[in-house]
C-alpha cells in the first residue's frame, strides 16, 4: 500500500470489495506519470458537478459553497454565487457553446464567459433541447404540465405539444438533414418532426422502455427477458439478447446507430437489426455510465466510467480498447470535441476537475 493510501471494505450483495483511497494530490501525480495529455483545474472546494465547452480547458463547475466557477483555456475567469438550489448542470445538445444550469421550475442557459443568454421556464425532471432552425435557435421545454412547449429565443411558444403521460426523458437528434425531438413519458413514445411542427411517430408504451440515442438516432427499448424490442423512426424492431441485460447507451459506427447492453462488467453491442456486433467484459467494479464522441472523419471513442474503481475505460466502435492509459474518473464523464479530430474527456475527483485529451 502506498503512502497516504487507506482501504475501505465494503459488502456489495455477497461480493466484498476492496477500494483503495489516497490524496488527490498522490492519485494525480500518478495520472501524471501515466497519462500525458491532461491538466487540472482545482476550484478550491468539492465539485458536486460540472459541465464542459468544446476545446481544452473551458468548463463550469458546481461547487460545494454553492457557487459557480468559470474555467477559459484552463485559467479560472468567473465565479457567481447561487441563491437557489441546482437540481442538474449539463452541457446543452445541439451546441457545444452552451451550458445549462437547471433550477427546479428554470432553466438558466451560460456561455464559457459566464452570462446568462437565456433564462426558460423548464422543470428539473429533463434535460433542456437546443434546436437550430434556419439559424434562429428554439429550445424544449417542460413546465411540469401535460405538453411540451417549443420556445423561440426570444421567449415566446412557437406550439405546444401533448405528452399523453409522465415526461420522462427527451432527447434531440438530426436526420437526414431535419432536426426532431423524442419524447418518452410512462405510456407513449413520440419523435416530433421540429421542421413541420407536428408528429412524426407516436405509440403506445409501458413504463419499462428507456430512451437512448445518439447524434441522428432516437430509440424506446425494452428489455423483457433474454428480448428487445426496439422502436424508432424505422419501425418497431424485436431480437434476442442475452439474458439479465440492460439497456446502456448507444453510439455511431460511422453512420449506422449501434445499442449497448450491459450485465455486471460485460457489454454486449447490436446494431439496429439485432445483429451482435461485440462483446467485451471490463475487469472493471460497477458500469455507471456511458457516453460517446464521434469526431468530423466519423471516428467513434466510447466512454464507460466505473464508478466504484474510478477509472474511465476508452474504446473504439468495434470495442477495442483505445490505448492502456489509466484514466482516473467519479461520478460523472463527459466527452467534448478539441480541434479538428480530438476530443477531450472531463470528469472530477474531490475538488479537481480533470480533463484528458486523447487525439
């Protein structure tokens, strides 16, 4: 055992397990030696959460003095005192120049410099949509009531859409050139064509389907036994999976939409016709979250993040790992574009956050 280092064990089911802590300031110097590409911004307290920009170094992090603090190129520039409780902090879909900094009933949306460009009525229980339509921007909003409001930037409702039950996630994506939304609550699943204003597809659900997706895709599934069943603007598709699996994300290989289950440290991907595309098993603790970047050459990393052993694993879309770096991780991944073909990926331990690059 290192110096500084202690052992916690902790009884997970019948499994006990071994967790080693020691100083950030020990665990980054090894990130160090181990990994060259990265830098750390020390806010000063415990980060309880973040959110990135694109490029190295721009982020916001949530602090535990209730405060906001702004990072451009790695240099801390602002700070803001919150005087309402966070409920979430994320990086907004369909911009990589945007942050939202989500209240219970208000969604206040940031820049890297720290300003408020937009303030919009928006509950905490999803995430806030960005759409571009002919360069005017309109956002997706919930207020907590039965239908979901398409906002223009000016604040107004450009139409509102029933949800036919509980909103439980939303997601945005771009097909084919048209920008649309998916809307799953506990009975329906709907995909509404934000072009013509109107639904594109909507079906009845039980509360067991998850929604996941990727830049141009959108899918309810759900798992029932060793079956998925898999709803999307293609259709409805059904095929065989392992038994005891969930569904974990998806991602793009190239331009086809890829789903991963996952069971305990094993991860097992499908293309959208059922067909197996790989299997791999992590000599990882817990599978918490998974996430993806696709660069502008369709170059596809993964990200899975162990949230027990704090490591993040990165893999390719035929999931090789990407290299053998360590990369230390908790609670939270996020991964950014930086210049033209890399990606940053950030995350944070105690009072650093920390951002990799991986070209």
């Amino acid at each position: 055992m290192k110096p500084f280092q202690t052992l916690l064990f902790t009884l997970l089911g019948n499994q006990i397990v071994e967790t080693s802590y020691q100083k950030l300031t020990d665990q980054a110097q090894n990130t160090q030696e181990e990994v060259r590409d990265y830098f750390v911004m020390n806010p000063g307290f415990n980060v309880l959460a973040f959110a990135a920009f694109a490029e190295r170094g721009n982020a916001i992090a949530l602090t535990e003095n209730h405060q906001l603090v702004g990072y451009i190129n790695g240099l801390r520039k602002w700070e803001k005192k919150l005087t309402q409780e966070v409920k979430s902090i994320y990086a907004v879909t369909g911009s990589a120049q945007y942050v939202c900094v989500q209240f219970e009933h208000e969604a206040q949306i940031f820049d890297k410099s720290g300003r408020v460009l937009f303030k919009l009525s928006h509950d905490a229980n999803s995430p806030i949509q960005l759409i571009d339509n002919k360069g005017k921007k309109e956002f997706i909003c919930s207020n907590g009531g039965n239908s979901l409001q398409l906002i223009n930037e000016n604040g107004g409702v450009v139409k509102q859409f029933a949800l036919g039950g509980k909103l439980k996630n939303q997601l945005s994506f771009k097909q084919n050139g048209k920008s649309y939304v998916s809307v799953l609550t506990d009975k329906t699943f709907q995909i509404i064509d934000l072009a013509k204003r109107k639904v594109a597809l909507k079906q009845s659900i039980d509360s067991t389907y998850v929604l996941v997706g990727n830049p141009t895709n959108a899918m309810a599934v759900k798992i029932q036994k060793n079956n998925a069943s898999v709803i999307s603007l293609s259709g409805q598709k059904q095929f065989k999976v392992p038994t005891d699996v969930l569904c974990f994300g998806s991602y793009l290989q190239g331009d086809k939409t890829i789903i991963v289950m996952k069971r305990a440290c094993s991860l097992f991907a499908f293309d959208q016709s059922g067909t197996r595309v790989w299997e791999k098993t992590l000599p990882a603790i817990e599978l918490s979250q998974f996430t993806s970047f696709q660069n502008p050459n369709k170059q596809t990393a993964v990200g899975i993040l162990d949230v027990i052993g704090n490591q993040i694993y990165l893999l390719d879309d035929l999931g090789r790992n990407l290299d053998k770096d360590k990369r230390y991780g908790s609670k939270e991944i996020q991964m950014s574009a930086f210049g033209n073909s890399a990606y940053s990926i950030t995350t944070y331990l105690g009072s650093y956050i920390i951002q990799y690059t991986k070209q």
